[in-house]
C-alpha cells in the first residue's frame, strides 16, 4: 500500500506542478490537507533527491527543481519508501529471502510477485508528474 508519506509527497510534487513561483510549505500543507511538520520532512527528502528546491526568507518558498515531465511517480516513490516489491524476496534494492522458502528459483509465488514488482514499476516509471496533474479521474472519463 502506498504510505501517506508518498502520497503526500506526491500531492505536494502535483501542487507545485501548477505553481507560477515559489510556494511556502504551509500554502501546499493547506490546499492540501497535509500535516505541516510532516509535509517539511517530505519536502526535505524530495529536495535531497533534485525534485524540489526551497529559497527561504522574503519570496521564498518551494519549487520544482526540474520539469514536471521529467519527475516519474516511481522515482518519488522510491525516494519516500525505498522498495515497493511486493514481497521482499523480489526487491531489486533491499532483498530478503523467505526464510520458509527452500527453492527461489521454483517459487511460482515469487515468480507471480516479480510479475506483480515488473508491471508496478513500469506503471509507475512511465506516469510523470505533469502526467498525474492532469490525469482524469474515472468519474470524470468520457467514454
């Protein structure tokens, strides 16, 4: 399941895709609903990792650091939770064996679940940010 932490890291990343200059951390946590404290760790991790730069003082604020068309959900996510295998056995970052498997190589469980990690990561990988902005939700699709 995806973690608030990415998911608000998402929205901040998603807020500021429409900005027209800097934000402060307090307008995104507002607009958005975000815990405040939270949302400065979130915006210090995704400045860390080039999505976000943050100026302080007077017109200050937060910015994308790069095009949204260039920031994948994927890389966000990897950024704010590590891995999002499914299972640990199938993380290409921080893999684990199953202490209850005797065989990896024929667990047809792992086998699915490294199907499950290939087709994630590609949806995920190939959605930008400014995909996810302006993305239609299923109530708003017509068909």
């Amino acid at each position: 399941m995806l973690s608030n932490k990415s998911k608000y890291g998402l929205k901040a990343l998603m807020y500021l895709t429409g900005a027209e200059g800097p934000l402060l951390a307090n307008d995104i946590a507002v607009a958005n609903t975000i815990p405040r404290k939270f949302l400065d760790v979130i915006l210090l991790e995704l400045s860390r990792a080039g999505f976000v730069t943050g100026k302080k003082g007077r017109g200050g604020g937060y910015v994308l650091a790069r095009p949204a068309e260039r920031i994948s959900v994927g890389q966000v996510i990897r950024v704010l939770e590590g891995s999002f295998a499914p299972i640990a056995c199938t993380s290409r970052t921080d893999y684990k064996a199953c202490a209850d498997c005797p065989d990896e190589a024929a667990c047809r469980i792992r086998d699915l679940m490294l199907d499950v990690r290939d087709q994630m990561s590609m949806v995920l990988d190939n959605t930008s940010i400014a995909a996810l902005t302006a993305r239609q939700t299923r109530g708003e699709r017509v068909f």
